[in-house]
C-alpha cells in the first residue's frame, strides 16, 4: 500500500466538524469558563436530548458504550451466572460487557443476507438460564422490533438492546434503543453521533433503572460519600455532552446523507452481483441509518476479500473490516464456541469489507470506489 492519503478515506471527520466548529469551540469555552467538568449542566441537557430523540424518557451518560452495557445489564438486575444471548458477529464489546457483568454470553449465528442476529437459531439458545438477549442493530440496521419482542416475550427474557451503531435508525415504528427494557449506545468519534474522545449512554423509560445508573455510574452514591451500590467511576464529561449538544441537531441531516450515500452505492453496485459482489441487505424501506457500508465478496468473485481489499488500497481507497474475527475465535473467548458451530458468522467474517461511508461522501468519490472495484474484480 502507498503511504500517500488516500483518495476516498474511509471517514472524514472534518467535513463533519468544520462547518459547526465556532459553534463547538463556544460550547468548550463556556464548560471552561463555567468549570463545569462533571454531571454539570451540559451533561442534563445532552441527557435528555438524546433520550427523547430516541424516543424514550431518560438518558444516563457513561465513560464508554461498554460500560452502558456491562452497567446496564447490572441495573436490570442480571446476576452471575446468568445466560444473555448475544450474536456471533458483533463489536467484542458485547461479549465483554456481558462477561463484565458476570453473566455468560450464549452465542447465536447470524442471518448470512442483513449479517444481523438470527432469532430463529436463538430458538434452541434459551434455556432455563437465560435471563436477556442483546441484539446489536449491526452497522446501523435495527433487528426486527416485531420478531424480538415475540421472541422475547414468549421466552420471558429482558430485551437490551446494544445501539452503539444505530443512533436514531428506526424500523417498524420504533426508534433504535425504544423496543426493550434498555438500551446502550457509544459516541465513540466515528459512531453516526461521536464524541471528541470516549462516549456512551443507557437510555431506558424505567425511571428506577435510569436512577440506579446514575448512581452505578457515580461511585455506586445517590449522594455525596453514601455508597448504596458497589458502582464504579463511569461518567461521560461534561465537555464531551457540551459536543454532542451541539452535533445532536445535524444527526438527522448526517444520516439522510450516509442513506443517499448507501443508495448510490446500491445502484452502482447492483451489476456486479454476479460477479460475487453483494451487498449487505436492507431489509425495510427506510431507517437504516449505514453507520457502516458492508459488501460481501462471495465465492463467486474472481478474487477474495483480503486481495480486492490490497487492491482498493492501491487505489487510493480506504477500507474497513467489521469485524475480521468472530468473538468465538478471539484467543480470550474461546470457551465462547468452537470453529464451526456459528457458520454463516465465520463465513461473513472472511467475505465482507466496509467501504467508505461519511456524511459528505460525495457520488464521484462513490463512483471512484465502485469504479476501483471493477478494474480490481478484472485485473
Ligand atoms: C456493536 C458495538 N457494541 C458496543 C460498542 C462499545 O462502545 P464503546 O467503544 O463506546 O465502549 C461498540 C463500539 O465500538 C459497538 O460497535
């Protein structure tokens, strides 16, 4: 690969940040000014913004997504031993929180066509054990909201739902984060909503859950040096809500864009699926939100994944893989499952490549990406 910049990045953060940066840079020195770092007043704000755009009551800011959901789990009143299905192909993130709060993640394959959990495999998951499942709407497509609230509700199980991807996608009449008891999302800097560093949030319309996870996130105190809960130090900084506040109103705008994008990419893209370039499928109309622009390079293609990846990169274009190794074939979680048990995720795990996806993304740099696949797929 050349060292020289890439000619379509795989994101772009400054198109994102220079229009709005006086705005941002006002919202910093006010903080500054006001010396208000922590659960100060642009936290509140941030809090409820977010939750209500999502459609939900009550917002609680955390260090990080991994701490929504490992706290989260914990103030749902998830205890050791229990079991939480989570699926094969996710961020390891869920597997960590889940193993962070003491309870066992039970994995489940994947649909191979929309990479998203299957709920018929979780079927044969559920046992006397299982106290939740954790769908992860994957790269910014939600899990049917119809099919996991019968599944949950048939199971008696706790839906928590992992959004770190899927900041305000909808489906079904439901916004991510609104189906289940609770849910987390991350404002890591690339996230569609990130942050200038570290981010996350629970969202829930349980006022004694949101309060418990004021309190987990605080120390485990309701109150200044009175310790109710064996909590942790997990507050996402008042600079850091001060940023979001102000980006949280262009977030509709920035996934409209990163759909058109998708929808360009889609059209260009469609001749080429006989060639085994296919992909990941959209399976509602509208409200997937393409945190992440993923093909699948099927056995058909005259190349694998791995070459057309080098290749693009020859190109001047960047890519990503998400994620290249199941959580069940990580070196730490191996008593998660053995080669062969989650098949349609393994096989994903060595055909897909994230192309590039920004708000910003313009059709010509789109166009050069599908034009760099073709001249890969026949040289
Ligand atoms: C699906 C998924 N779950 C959880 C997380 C964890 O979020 P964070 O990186 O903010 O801890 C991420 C983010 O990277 C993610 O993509």
């Amino acid at each position: 690969m050349s060292n020289r910049p890439p000619k379509v990045p795989f994101v772009n953060f400054s198109l994102q940040h220079q229009p709005i940066q006086s705005q941002i840079a006002e919202a910093i020195r006010k903080i500054i000014q006001e010396g208000d770092f922590i659960l100060g007043h642009a936290l509140a704000e941030f809090e409820t913004a977010f939750a209500a755009a999502s459609g939900v009551k009550y917002g609680v800011g955390l260090a990080c997504g991994t701490d929504a959901i490992a706290l989260g789990l914990q103030a749902c009143g998830i205890n050791p031993g229990d079991e939480i299905i989570i699926p094969a192909n996710t961020f390891i993130a869920t597997a960590i929180a889940v193993v962070q709060a003491k309870a066992i993640p039970i994995l489940v394959d994947c649909d191979p066509e929309t990479a998203l959990i299957d709920l018929t495999a979780a079927e044969t998951a559920v046992t006397s054990k299982t106290k939740a499942i954790i769908p992860v709407h994957l790269y910014g497509q939600m899990v049917s909201p119809r099919q996991l609230l019968d599944f949950a509700n048939r199971h008696d199980l706790i839906i928590f739902e992992d959004a770190a991807q899927a900041h305000l996608a909808h489906r079904e009449g439901y916004r991510a984060g609104s189906i289940g008891k609770a849910a987390a999302f991350s404002f890591y800097p690339s996230k569609n909503l990130g942050s200038f560093g570290d981010g996350g949030m629970l969202i829930t319309n349980d006022a004694q859950l949101a309060d418990k996870m004021r309190t987990l996130r605080n120390y485990g105190a309701p109150s200044k040096y009175l310790h109710t809960e064996i909590g942790t130090n997990s507050r996402l900084d008042n600079l850091q809500a001060a940023v979001l506040n102000v980006k949280l109103p262009y977030l509709e705008k920035w996934n409209r864009d990163r759909t058109d994008a998708a929808q360009h990419y889609n059209t260009l893209l469609a001749p080429l699926k006989h060639k085994g370039i296919v992909p990941i499928a959209n399976h509602s109309s509208s409200g997937h939100i393409y945190h992440l622009y993923v093909i699948k390079i099927t056995e058909e293609s005259s190349i694998n994944r791995n070459t057309l990846q080098e290749k693009l990169g020859q190109h001047g274009i960047q890519t990503g893989i998400h994620y290249p190794i199941p959580c069940h074939l990580q070196p730490a979680y191996q008593n998660l499952g053995n080669r062969g048990d989650f098949l349609h995720a393994e096989t994903l795990c060595e055909q897909i490549l994230s192309l590039p996806m920004y708000p910003g993304l313009s059709n010509t740099q789109i166009e050069q990406v599908v034009r760099a696949i073709v001249l890969s797929l026949n040289c």
